[in-house]
C-alpha cells in the first residue's frame, strides 16, 4: 500500500515520488546522505556490502537486488547522521526550522492505532517483551513496553537490516543498520538502549536471550523440515506449464534438461526438484533467498489446476 501511496504522490504533485521526497524531506532536513533508491545511492564511497549466512556459520557478500517499484515501500538508502536528524524530525512533531510540516491532528494520527496486531502477526520478540498489547499506526508497530508506548518497525531487503524504535513522550529514539540478513541482534540493541537512556537500567541479558530465542525458532523449522522429509514418497510425476497470479502475473515451469524450473518475471528462476506426489522442493536461483515447497492441485480430469508456492497460488493459463 505505501508502493500506491507513491502513485498518489505522483499523481497529485506532479513529481515522481523520488523527487518529491528528496525536495519535500531529504534537503530540508540537511539529510545530504540519503537517496531514494539504491541506484542513487551507490555513489557514497562508505556504501554497505550486503550479507548472507549460508548454514549456520559461513558469512558472505551477496549481490544486490534491484528492488525497481518499490522505492515507496522500501527504497531508502541512508547513514546514521541523516537517520538521527529524521528521528528527531518525527519526535519534534515534524518541524523543520520550527515550522511544523503536519498538521497537530495529522502528526497525531500517525501514532495513533489504526488496528489491532494479533500475536501471530506482530514480532516473536513478544515473547521477551510480554506487551499487554500490540497495535499498529500508520507505518508503525506498537506495544507497551515496561510502561512506555514504544513505536518501532524494521526494514528488510536482501542482505541489509535496519530498526527504529521511539518513546514519543520521553522523546527518544533509536535507529540500527546492519547488513546481514535478518540479522535479530537489531531487537536486541532497541530494548537496551531503551532500558539504558529511558529506564535507566541494565537488568535483562537482551543479546543473549534474543540468541536463544531466535536460535530455538530455528531448531524447529530444521526439525519440521527433517520430518517432512523423512515422509518422502519417491517415483510420483512432475508437471509443467503457464500458469498465473492476479497479483503477481505470470510464471512459467519448463523442462530444463533433465529438471524442472519455475521462471517468475524478472529473471527470477527457481529450481524444481520432485519430492513426491504432487510437490516439489524449490530453491531459488539467489540461494540467500532460501527454499520452499511447490504443490501442485489437480482438476478432477487429473490435469494440473493450479500451483501453491510461497503461499501464492498460481492458476493453470488456457
């Protein structure tokens, strides 16, 4: 939705959403280190080197994905000096040069919760935290923390990390970069300066906890995965053809020699190996991108309907 919230932009100003935000935000604000997209970006000299674990131990550089589209959603490229002048920004009711760009009740709404987040949608780091309750604004998880409102959200793309946590009323922010993938120690280093500059203690073991938690949730996706595979039923038929996704448009599965290959659009390619029955095993092509399973659903002439992957479901084309 903030990808159409763009459009809106572009639509109501005239400006694509690059130019507007870096008129409109980036220059006010003295935030000279900032760009709109990754492309705009490249030509910092300290620019970061993404990573990925491969296992459970072997850290290397990826390639960067291009994420053309989504510059809205999540194209932002910045560094710790900038990141501190936009906090203070938000926590200073969004004023520049003591002019306040939001309106009072605008500025409001944007921490005000718009809806309700249910435990299975909001951060497993609930289960260190235990809030009373877990909210969303506008762009902005929340939850009761140790008596303070604390609005948060992380950022994620191939390699590189990043949190911002703020307690409006003690006027606090706190912003971390990271360029490992899903790298969780971002939860860890909130909560303690949190407790440091807000609460002004040093009671809970955040790094070594969150390790335990986050590995455990680990440990049983492998032993899930170990188990399903344990249950593999060998010589059952593969399936290939054009299929499609309202949403997400077209893909393809073709032979490729002697295995199969699901292609989404831009170059995306996934590997298909037959597990049994109806289902594959799929890796993608970008290995840090992981694996999944692929099962196929047949019409009741027992010709290919549709296939699931990801949690998307792709229809046969005519």
């Amino acid at each position: 939705m903030y990808i159409i919230a763009g459009e809106v932009i572009h639509k109501v100003s005239g400006k694509t959403w690059d130019d507007f935000i870096k008129e409109r935000l980036f220059t006010p604000l003295g935030m000279l280190h900032t760009y709109p997209n990754y492309d705009a970006s490249i030509s910092e000299p300290s620019h970061i080197t993404p990573h990925f674990i491969f296992g459970d131990t072997i850290v290397k550089p990826i390639t960067y994905i291009k994420t053309t589209g989504i510059d809205a959603a999540g194209g932002v490229w910045s560094c710790a000096d900038d990141i501190n002048k936009w906090m203070l920004f938000l926590l200073d009711s969004t004023k520049i040069n003591g002019k306040a760009l939001l309106k009072p009740a605008t500025y409001a709404t944007l921490f005000t919760p718009q809806s309700m987040v249910t435990p299975a949608e909001f951060y497993p780091t609930a289960k260190l935290t235990k809030p009373h309750w877990t909210t969303y604004g506008l762009g902005w998880f929340q939850e009761d923390y140790k008596g303070k409102m604390v609005n948060f959200h992380t950022g994620s793309l191939d390699g590189a990390v990043a949190i911002c946590g703020l307690i409006n009323d003690a006027h606090f922010g706190v912003y971390i970069f990271g360029n490992l993938d899903h790298t969780e120690l971002r939860h860890a280093l909130m909560y303690k300066a949190m407790d440091l500059w807000v609460l002004g203690e040093d009671k809970d073991d955040w790094s070594g906890d969150m390790y335990k938690m986050y590995k455990g949730l680990r440990d049983t996706a492998k032993k899930r995965e170990t188990d399903f595979e344990a249950k593999r039923i060998l010589n059952t038929k593969p399936y290939a053809g054009k299929f499609t996704n309202e949403l997400f448009g077209d893909a393809e599965i073709v032979y490729n020699s002697d295995s199969l290959m699901l292609r989404f659009p831009n170059n995306l390619n996934v590997r298909l190996s037959h597990w049994h029955y109806d289902t594959f095993l799929g890796k993608f092509e970008y290995e840090w991108y992981g694996k999944d399973w692929l099962t196929f659903t047949l019409d009741a002439s027992g010709k290919v309907a549709s296939f699931n992957f990801l949690g998307m479901e792709y229809d046969k084309k005519e």
